[in-house]
C-alpha cells in the first residue's frame, strides 16, 4: 500500500472489520518485534549452554579467546535488530543473530559478514551475493557492484554466493589475478560453478577478463550439519589474513572444527 502511495485505503475482513494502514502497519511491526525477541531469547540460551575451547581458538580469531559468555549476552541484549546502513546499503541487526548452532546464513547474514571483513581488512571490494541470482548478464553485472566492488584502491575482492542451498565463495587478488574458490563439500560440479560465475561476471567486472589463475582451496571440508555460510566466512578470513594453498597449514587447525 505504501509503495502505491494508498495508505488511505482500508482493509477489510468479514470477521474482524476495518483497518487503517497504519494499523496495519503497527501489526506488522508487533508480529516482527515478537519474532525477534523470540531469536535473542534463542541466542541466549545458546550462549549459555556452548563450550568456547580457548585451546581450539587461531589466529586472526585469537581476539575472541578472552570475550565471556556475558560479554557476548549482553552484546545480544544491546544490539539494534532493526535497521542499520552500512554506506547506503541497509542490514537487519537481527539477522547477525543466525550465528549460531548450525542454522542456515541467510543472504542477510552473509552480506552482513562480508561486510564485517571489509571493515576489518584493508583494500577489500564485495561482490553481491545477490548477482547469481539473476539471469540476465547486465542484471548480474548492475547487482554484482552494488557494494563498490570495483572501487579504487580495491586489491582484493570477495564474495559468497548460494549455489543451491549451499554455500560457496570466491577470493579474488586483483593484483595477482589469482582466484582462490572453496566449496565446504569439495564438490566439483559447485566448484564449476564458482569459477563459471566468477569468469562471466565478476572478471569482465573488474576489467581482468581471461587474465585469471583458478585454485581451489581444499583444507577445508564441512562436517555433518555444520553451516556452510559460517566455513565459507572463515575461510575468506583466513585469506584476506595471509593464507593460501602453499602455507596453508600454517593457519588452518583442525582444532577449528570443535
């Protein structure tokens, strides 16, 4: 009704009546507020009953070992589950809340991630996500920069994006032109379809068409239900802080799986 610019207009139900718009409106915003306090209670009773090996934490995580489990409740408790911007682009503070246990990353989440990692790191672009989504090239190449991918100064592009109901991402070194792909499964039809997409899109994108050296990144293998979203993030992590296929070993620790 807002977007048609009729708030004026009424609903009608035979057994309820008449609602106003913004009546209307304040429902929504009550189920939505419900919902997210029924996540932060959910998140709460997570943190409350997980074990955080400190033995198990690597660098560049080292700076969680000291965080408490009230440290990380009252985080929870303070945050904003509404809207926030980062630049003009707007993320839903609850949807952070889908880190933990296993559950599934919504795009949300995953944007809000890649987002973290570019505050954290230096020269780093975001590819949308949402770029695979679409099937027109000129749509994906428009959803595909929509976070400044191709910005100046960019030497090191990343992205995750969902290859059907699971997750896979791609690294991107400008400099080198080299292209790092991980699959959580290993799978080589997902890995195809990474590289597939990175070569159609994301190369003509950054102006480096066919000049591209493809690796995957291997040391990394989902377990049982664990979330592909979060290996994914971390991987990228361990790239953007010096990894590679050659020293891989020097900053994976199968430790990280517990």
């Amino acid at each position: 009704m807002a977007a048609k610019n009729k708030t004026d207009e009424l609903a009608r139900w035979d057994d309820y009546g008449f609602a106003t718009y913004g009546q209307l409106k304040l429902m929504t915003d009550v189920v939505q507020a419900k919902n997210n306090f029924a996540l932060v209670e959910a998140t709460m009773a997570w943190v409350d009953t997980v074990d955080f090996h400190v033995a198990s934490i690597v660098h560049p995580f080292k700076d969680t070992e000291d965080v408490t489990k009230d440290t990380h409740k009252h985080t929870v408790d303070n945050m904003n589950l509404g809207s926030w911007y980062a630049g003009r682009h707007v993320q839903l503070g609850c949807e952070f809340l889908d880190f933990r246990e296993n559950l599934w990353l919504h795009t949300g989440s995953i944007i809000g991630g890649l987002l973290l990692l570019r505050e954290t790191y230096e020269s780093v672009g975001i590819v949308n996500p949402r770029f695979h989504d679409f099937d027109h090239p000129d749509q994906k190449t428009r959803t595909a920069k929509a976070y400044g991918a191709t910005a100046s100064g960019t030497k090191r592009v990343i992205s995750v994006i969902n290859l059907g109901n699971h997750w896979g991402a791609f690294f991107v070194n400008v400099e080198t032109t080299t292209c790092y792909l991980f699959d959580p499964l290993q799978l080589k039809s997902n890995l195809s379809t990474l590289k597939k997409a990175v070569a159609t899109v994301v190369e003509p994108m950054l102006g480096i068409t066919n000049q591209l050296s493809y690796e995957a990144i291997t040391g990394c293998l989902q377990k049982d239900s664990s979330s592909c979203g979060i290996w994914c993030l971390v991987v990228l992590e361990l790239l953007l802080f010096g990894a590679n296929p050659e020293n891989w070993g020097d900053y994976w620790s199968d430790s990280m799986y517990d």
